[in-house]
C-alpha cells in the first residue's frame, strides 16, 4: 500500500459562482476588516444549493417510501455521505439521460460488479464538471438520470451517490422543463423553449419520458403507473425529480456539482469524504467533497483550473 494522499473533490465558492438558473447570488459582506478592526469577519447569505453540496430527503419530498416524514439534514447519520467509494466514468451525449445500461458499462470498465456496490458511495464522472459555468451548456444541455437510473441505485444498495452534475435528475426532469411548480420551461440557444429543442432534436417519444401528460398520451395510463407509480404512490409527480425522489426516498443520500480534481480518481476506488453542516431542520448543505486514495493509484491528468469568476 503506498502513500494516501487527499484529492479535493469540490468546486471553488466564492460569489460568482454559477449558481442554479432560479437560485439568488451570494452576498458575502465584512463585518470586520483588517484596517479597521484588526480582524477579518465575513458573513454569506446564499441558497445552500449552491455549488458542490449535499441533498437531504426534505429537499423534495415529505413523506420517505417506509411513511416516515423525510428526514432533514441534521436527521441524517453523521457519514451519510461518507463511505468506500468508486468513480463510474459515464459514456453518454450530450443532453442524454442516463439509465441502467450506461451504469453498468461504467461498472465494468471500473472492473466492478453492480452487485459490489452495496453500501458504496458512487460517484459519477460524466465529464459535466469539466463545463461548470454559468452557462445554458452546463444547465440547459446537461446529460442527467431519471427514474430507471434512480431504481437502479436502489436496486443496488448504494449508500450515496455523487454526481458532476447540475442536479440529481436530468434536466428536462426539472423545473428548468415542464415538471414542478415552477415550469420554467426555459429557453435555449436557439431561441425556443428547451422543451420545443428536445423534441426537435430527439423525437416525441423521447421527450415524454420527462412529460407526465404526453407519457400517458402515448403510452398510456398502465405503462405510465409502471414506471412512475411508486412516486405517485407516495404523493409524488412521478416525472419530476424521480431520480432524486428514488435515493432520498429509499434513504440513499446525493451530492451535486461534484468537481475539483474528479478526473484524478475516475475509474478507481478510494474513500470519499463529505460532511454538511449539522444544521437542523435543513433541506441540504454546501459540503467539501474529498477523495483519499493511494497516489500511485491517481489518473495522470493535468490540475483542475477554473474560468469562471475570479478562480
């Protein structure tokens, strides 16, 4: 065994950061300066969802699939987010959605078995984190999973899963499409809600897979209870967050904009590191995010740069 070293997993904070297309900027303010005070006091009001940070069941849903009330940040255990991980390096296009098949040829070319995963926390490298920016590429066109992707995580066990990505769901699962209160539908490069460009490039078909009405349109009432109905089961629209209505559901805790240094450990094992703050009655946290693993096992890729902001 050789010599354990840590990999920050994190992206920088800082004001500009990008922040998720609804969410407020952070305000950091002095209370003290050096010049005045002869010490430096700071204070941040920002959306916890913010950057690199940590989902609770809370966040999404009120009631778990056992019928316990979802469970805030400070319900959770202690290393929840902590665990023997590995990174899935996933293979898939742009504004893609992310299922079973795509996990396990991950899995295989990690040279591990679905049934390993057990307990393990799972971090996904989708090469997203490379795009974090403010920009419609990074969260218009995000590739992202969805319900199956979600069952399958279940399926398996795991105890966490981190992902590079905007969001625990794809986009078009989000209020950035046509699902949530909010039905953003936002518009995108060319000029036509997100939505309109999905279906243009991808089909009508493919699109209903983000769209409860046009789902039950074209499939029908049964098929749509197959895949959905446990959601609507326990109160949930079943095409909205399903992948993180899934995990939380079942207790398997997520973290989002995973980044830093990922392509370092991809492919490998090592322990990951995440902590939010215990803070109570939260609906999730901005965490650090760390990778300890032995050196010689570390991908020989160039140190993570940011052109975002001032980073």
């Amino acid at each position: 065994m050789g010599k354990k070293i840590f990999v920050d997993l994190t992206h920088p904070f800082g004001a500009e950061i990008p922040r998720w297309p609804y969410f407020d900027k952070p305000l950091i303010d002095s209370k003290h300066t050096m010049a005045k005070g002869g010490v430096l006091t700071q204070s941040i009001c920002c959306t916890m969802h913010t950057g690199t940070h940590c989902d609770a069941p809370r966040h999404v849903m009120e009631r778990e699939f056992d019928g316990r009330r979802a469970r805030y940040t400070h319900e959770m255990p202690v290393d929840a987010y902590t665990g023997e991980a590995v990174c899935l390096e996933i293979r898939i296009g742009r504004w893609g959605l992310i299922g079973p098949e795509h996990l396990e040829d991950a899995c295989e070319r990690a040279g591990i078995r679905p049934e390993e995963l057990e307990g393990m926390v799972v971090c996904l490298n989708t090469g997203m984190h490379r795009r974090f920016d403010d920009s419609k590429e990074y969260y218009h066109y995000s590739c992202g999973t969805g319900v199956e992707a979600g069952k399958w995580f279940v399926e398996h066990k795991v105890k966490c899963v981190a992902m590079d990505m905007q969001a625990l769901d794809h986009p078009l699962h989000t209020a950035m499409g046509n699902n949530g209160m909010t039905r953003m539908n936002l518009i995108g490069a060319s000029g036509k809600p997100i939505t309109e460009e999905y279906i243009e490039q991808f089909g009508e078909e493919a699109y209903a897979e983000f769209d409860k009405e046009l789902y039950i349109k074209l499939h029908g009432k049964e098929a749509y209870d197959e895949k959905f109905g446990e959601l609507e089961a326990i109160g949930c629209w079943g095409t909205w967050e399903p992948c993180h209505k899934q995990m939380l559901g079942h207790g398997i805790v997520g973290v989002e904009n995973l980044g830093g240094d990922l392509d370092k450990v991809s492919g490998k094992r090592f322990r990951f590191y995440c902590f939010p703050i215990r803070w109570y009655m939260g609906d999730g946290s901005m965490a650090r995010c760390v990778a300890e693993i032995d050196e010689e096992e570390l991908n020989d890729v160039p140190e993570r740069t940011y052109p975002y902001g001032v980073f």
